[in-house]
C-alpha cells in the first residue's frame, strides 16, 4: 500500500507577542508629564529633559524624532518657536510648535560641552553611531515611566506622540486639527489613533447646545 506524501511537521515557533501587552500604548496623563519633568530635573539629565519635552511637544514618531538636527530647531541664535520636517513615513512636511520650557530645556542642552560641532540633536555616545537609535529612544521612555511607578508594558514611544494630541482632542474635540498636527494623511487613520468611538462622540455633542 503507497505510503501518502505528508507534509513534513516543523517545531511551532512561539509567537513574537507571546506573554506582551500589545495594541495601542496609552497616552501620557498630565500628571505623569509633569512628574517626570520634575524627576529629570532633580536628576539634572539635561539630555532626558530636552528630548522628554520635545517628544511631546512635536508630536514625531520615534524614526522622526531621533533624527531631528539642530538646525532643524535651531537658528540665529535661538530656538526656533516652530519648526518642520519631513517625515520619513508619508514624505510629506509637518510642523510643530516648541513651547517656551521645551525650548529653554533644548537651549540648555545644546549648551553642554558634547555638543560641541554635533550636527543631529540627540548624538549618539560612540564615535562610529551619529545620533541615537529608535531602539535607544524606546529604553528612555520605558525608564522614565517606570520612574513614576507606571507599567511599562502599556506605555512606549507611541505614547510620547499621542500625550497632547491627546489632550488637544479632550478640550476641543477637533479632529482636523489632531490629523494636522499628526501629519496624518486620513482623518480615518487620527480616528483610529486616538480610539475615538461612540460615546467620544457623544459627550462631544452633549456639551454643545443649540
């Protein structure tokens, strides 16, 4: 009796997100910025702070903000109060502002004695690695949310580029104006974004009367 031709059985791999949190990384809540503001202070990280505050503020993804130059913010002298760049996701342009702590906190930073002749923001530590990595990026946020007691499982780098559209989106619920900021090309992709759904929706039009 012919033997069948099976296809032969291979060892099941455990799957990459076995055991991980995954889907959309929370945003930060004002309180857990401005407590980690004050922990990088104290701790005099000068860096941490500029890069902390610009992440916010710029709203960048992680590729985006790593590979921010200086002169990309800053010029004449001064940094600038906004800025753009391209994004290396959709090539397209999109600006942000620089709030006045953010800019005194990258002042400072380029300040420092490393930063002498760098041409990238965030210089890397090793002659051979220009700037730092998303990978390096990725480290400092989970360090600094652990600092103030959150699990880092449910924060990430994400979670920088969502903390004040966020809160852009709880006070105005406009959401042209997030897609703008965001650099997002469909409003369908800000929607999905920022988990907006019914009773989003809802509360919207309940605090307006007519």
């Amino acid at each position: 009796m012919p033997t069948a031709n099976l296809p032969a059985i291979r060892t099941c791999r455990p799957a990459w997100n076995k055991g991980r949190i995954v889907g959309q990384k929370r945003p930060l809540l004002p309180k857990h910025v401005w407590a980690i503001r004050v922990r990088l202070e104290i701790a005099n990280r000068v860096r941490d702070l500029a890069l902390f505050n610009l992440a916010i503020d710029s709203k960048l993804r992680g590729c985006d903000l790593v590979k921010l130059k200086v002169a990309d913010v800053y010029a004449a002298g001064q940094v600038k109060e906004r800025a753009s760049i391209t994004q290396s996701k959709t090539r397209l342009p999109v600006r942000f502002e620089i709030t006045d702590g953010t800019r005194k906190s990258v002042a400072a930073w380029l300040e420092d004695p490393g930063m002498t002749g760098s041409e990238y923001l965030w210089p890397g530590r090793f002659h051979e690695r220009l700037r730092i990595s998303t990978r390096q990026y990725a480290r400092l946020v989970r360090d600094w949310v652990v600092s103030i007691g959150l699990e880092p499982s449910t924060y990430g780098t994400h979670s920088m580029r969502r903390t004040k559209v966020a809160q852009i989106y709880r006070k105005t619920g406009n959401l042209r104006a997030v897609q703008l900021l965001l650099g997002h090309t469909k409003m369908d992709s800000t929607v999905r974004y920022l988990g907006v759904e019914l009773e989003d929706a809802l509360a919207i039009s309940e605090a307006v009367e007519i």
